[in-house]
C-alpha cells in the first residue's frame, strides 16, 4: 500500500534550535513524568541530531565557497574588525 500522508518538511534550524531549547528547559524542570520525559528526550536526541547535520552542512558549503581556483581550501581567520 502507497503511503498517502504527506511528509512533514523539516523545521529550520532556528526553528529546531529553538525547540531543542524548550526541551531542554522542560526536562531540567523534573516536573515530567517518566514516559513524558523520556518522550521529550528522545525528541531532543532527534533534533539535536538534525542540528549537527545542519550544521555539518553548512560547514562544507564554507569550505566550498573558500577554496581557491585550484580546488586548494584557503583557511584564514575571519577578523570582524578588518571587514
């Protein structure tokens, strides 16, 4: 049988960040029940896994964008007061 739900898109990552942190803070309060809470750890592993692909990603487009004609990674420090 064809799966007719549609996906859900993925959140962005403020949006996931920003969740991860309400986890965070509702499993810090211990007001939850065990299953709960284990339900909102099991999202927070989710999302905090989503976060570092995200990030990953984003940590290559750099260095895509950095290398040089020769296909060479030019690494240099990024100084905010010299731009």
């Amino acid at each position: 049988m064809i799966d007719t739900m549609a996906k859900k898109a993925p959140p962005s990552f403020e949006k996931a960040v920003d969740e991860l942190e309400k986890i965070v803070k509702s499993l810090e309060s211990g007001d939850l029940p065990l299953e709960k809470a284990l339900e909102k750890f099991e999202a927070g592993i989710k999302l905090s896994r989503y976060c570092s692909e995200k990030l990953d990603d984003a940590e290559k487009r750099v260095t895509l964008l950095m290398a040089d004609e020769n296909g060479e990674t030019i690494e240099k420090s990024f100084d905010v007061e010299s731009e």
